[in-house]
C-alpha cells in the first residue's frame, strides 16, 4: 500500500473514533478532537511507516514483531500527546483508551484491505 493512501486510511478510520470517545467521554467540542486526532497521527504515522520498511524485506516474524511493538509504541505516544492538546489530564485513562481504540480500528482497517 503506497504511503499516501495508508496515511488516509488511517485518518479516514481513526479521526472519527477519536473524535467521538473525546467528545462523548471528555466533552471536548468535535472540532477541538478532531485537530487533535490528526496532528497525533501526523506525529506518529509517518515515523513507525518508515521504521517498519526495514523490515519489510526479512523474515515475516521479525516485521510483525516490530509491528507490534510499533504499534504499542504509537499507541503510547499518541495517548501522550492528546493530554497537552486536548486539555484532558494525563493521569485519566481516556487519552490511553482513545488511543488504543483509534489504533486497533485502523490496524484492523489496514489488515481487511490487504495492506
């Protein structure tokens, strides 16, 4: 899957979620979320897209592990990074929980389109 397109795969799935769990949950106001959701990925799609070509051409176990670390650290950063965008205190779990959520529909997203 060329870059681009799982760039906005990933907004196209992830923007939503995030936008409905801080707004329902951290009654943010949908734009506020949504700005939010996007500058995350921006911060973090491009950085582990790239990481991952290195292991693209290796053995399948190798790349699936450092996608799943990947992964998890995408999740850790982008659950760090809403708190000072989005006013919500570090210490709650919905940055985390928005995060995680967000990332598991875009991987199971990216996973059904064969990329």
């Amino acid at each position: 899957m060329p870059y681009a397109l799982a760039l906005a795969l990933t907004l196209l799935v992830e923007v939503p979620v995030y936008t409905a769990a801080l707004t329902r949950a951290g009654g943010l106001r949908p734009s506020r979320a949504a700005g939010a959701a996007v500058l995350v990925n921006l911060a973090t799609h491009p950085l582990l897209w790239w990481s991952l070509r290195a292991y693209a051409a290796g053995p399948a176990a190798a790349y699936w592990t450092a996608f799943g670390l990947g992964e998890a650290g995408v999740c850790l950063a982008e659950g760090a990074l809403l708190a000072p965008l989005t006013g919500l205190a570090p210490r709650t779990a919905l940055p985390w929980a928005a995060s995680a959520t967000a990332n598991a529909a875009s991987v199971l997203a990216g996973l059904l389109l064969g990329g």
